[in-house]
C-alpha cells in the first residue's frame, strides 16, 4: 500500500513540477492585483495578475543570463511601475505592452519562440527573481516613486529634470561604475549632413556642429547645428543616436557621434546593476543605489 501511494505522489509532482518551473505556477489568492494590458502584437486587451505581468516586463526589458540579483531589481522597478499605473486607472487599460509607450512586455509563446530550446531555463531564472521579490515595491516618502531604468548610462546616471522636466528628488545623477560590459558603453555612429540637415529641419545651412553646454554627468545640454541651437535630447531622438552624452566629428560629407551609454541615463542603468550584482552587491543594495532614498515596501 505505502509503494502505491508513494507511486502517486510521484506521479503528481512529475505532473504538475514541470508546469511551476516553465509556467510559474501560483496559486489564486486575494493578494492578486489584475492589470489591463493592451497587447499591441495582437491588438487586443487581456488581463493579467500582477506578478505574471511582471514576470513578462523582467524577461522583455533585461537579458535572462543576468545576475539573479539584477533580475530582482528590474522585478521590484517593473512591480513598482505597473502599481502606479493600475492605482492612477483611467481608460480602457492601464499598460500597454510598447517600450515606447510604457514598460516593454512579452508573452509566454513570444519567449518560447524568441529562446527556443533554452526556455525552460530562462523561464525559471526570470521566475526565480519575480517569486524571490513577490509583492516588493519601492516608496519615496510613503509614495510609490516612477522607477526609470534604462540599458546603459556610460558611467554616471543623470538627475530627472535634466531629460525631463520633472524633478524626482530619488532620481539624482549617480556613478554607474560596473557597466563597461555593455555593448552599448561606448559606440559611434556617423550620419550624412543630408539627413541631418532632413531631420533638424535645417534650411541651406552649411555643415557645422558645435556642442555648446554640457550637464555636470557629461551630457549634452545645448548643442549649435548649422546656425540653430537644439537641446542634446532633440538631437538624439531626431537622428535615432543611443544616448545624448556623446562628442562630435565633423567629416567629409557626414558627422561622427562617439556615444556613451544607451538609454535617457535616468534612474537604474541595466547593465550598472547587472555589474554591480556580478561584485557582490544584492538587489536591496542595487535599487538603494540607484534610486536614492527610496524604501522597499511589500504590498502583500
């Protein structure tokens, strides 16, 4: 009888095992917060329980071979940025699955497809890391804080109101001294005057470049391009450059942009936390870093 019995359990945990590892299992409770996300690959609204929407933004918007330390601090900014939107409601939906527009987001038959054979694996590290920091969001002051992260800031994050016009007192420019593993740390990109010229909506100007200010971090604030004065920003988004921390080189016919970082450089740089785990350094002390006088708050 004791062998029966033991050949039945065996039998569940055979069955439902593989279920927890590649789906994440948990079961229902009244902790579960339900997100309203349009899902901009299908068009098309579903709703999802807070943590496995989660579990989709860590395995989207950092690589999955990152510390498991690093996931768990892009766990607890993806929580925290999700939270705020569902708290501030408005509309059909509270996220959507764009990086541009919100937080990027991918489903379980997009993983499987983009991973392969590796996404049992993978699945379970991401999981590890959303399960590991379950219900954890960052506060300033009593108030879910807006958690900006970013791939790589070149060394040193910038303070808020210097890409945006918001101040967030968490958001201050901070040394990012781990991160020279990105591929994006440093990088050049030249662009023919011709487009530049298209895209600035510069009119028989001559082709001349002139970085004219810079924030304390480094990057540009003000920038003279063929007579007109534009932020470092503008520059960046109009020509598609990776970051505005860069330096100019005028050539024969183009401009060469040797470029620090990727991203805005507001808030946690990716690549800095994944560096930062690899020294030692666990997600608590990440996120402190990261997003200066910030507590960790668990909602369930």
């Amino acid at each position: 009888m004791r062998w029966l019995v033991y050949i039945v359990l065996m039998c569940l945990i055979a069955a439902v095992l593989p279920a927890i590892l590649v789906r994440g299992y948990e079961p229902p409770g009244r902790d579960q917060i339900q997100v309203r996300l349009f899902r901009e690959d299908v068009s098309r609204l579903v709703e999802l329980d807070l943590e496995e929407y989660v579990a989709g933004v860590v395995a989207a918007e950092m690589p999955a071979v990152f510390h498991l330390e690093a996931l768990k601090a892009q766990a607890v900014a993806a929580r925290t940025y999700a939270l705020r939107a569902v708290r501030t409601g408005g509309g059909g939906y509270h996220l959507t699955s764009s990086f541009q527009r919100d937080q990027a987001w991918v489903s379980l038959e997009g993983l499987r497809e983009k991973w392969g054979a590796a996404f049992p694996i993978y699945w379970s590290r991401i999981r590890m890391a959303v399960r590991a920091t379950r219900g954890e969001v960052l506060t300033y002051r009593g108030e879910l804080i807006f958690p900006a992260y970013h791939s790589t800031s070149g060394g040193q994050t910038e303070d808020s109101e210097n890409y945006w016009s918001a101040l967030h007192p968490y958001l201050r420019s901070t040394p990012s001294p781990y991160e020279e593993h990105s591929p994006h740390y440093r990088t050049e990109q030249e662009v023919p005057w011709e487009e530049i010229a298209r895209s600035l909506g510069l009119e028989g100007e001559g082709p001349a470049i002139e970085i004219l200010q810079r924030y304390p971090s480094g990057r540009v604030q003000a920038v003279a391009v063929g007579g007109k004065v534009f932020t470092g920003r503008q520059v960046r988004e109009a020509l598609g450059l990776r970051s505005n921390w860069f330096d100019v080189a005028v050539l024969e016919g183009r401009v060469r942009f040797s470029i620090r970082g990727n991203g805005h450089g507001v808030g946690m740089s990716q690549y800095g936390a994944d560096g930062m785990a690899r020294q030692g350094y666990n997600y608590r002390e990440i996120l402190a870093h990261y997003y200066r006088g910030t507590k960790l708050m668990r909602i369930y």
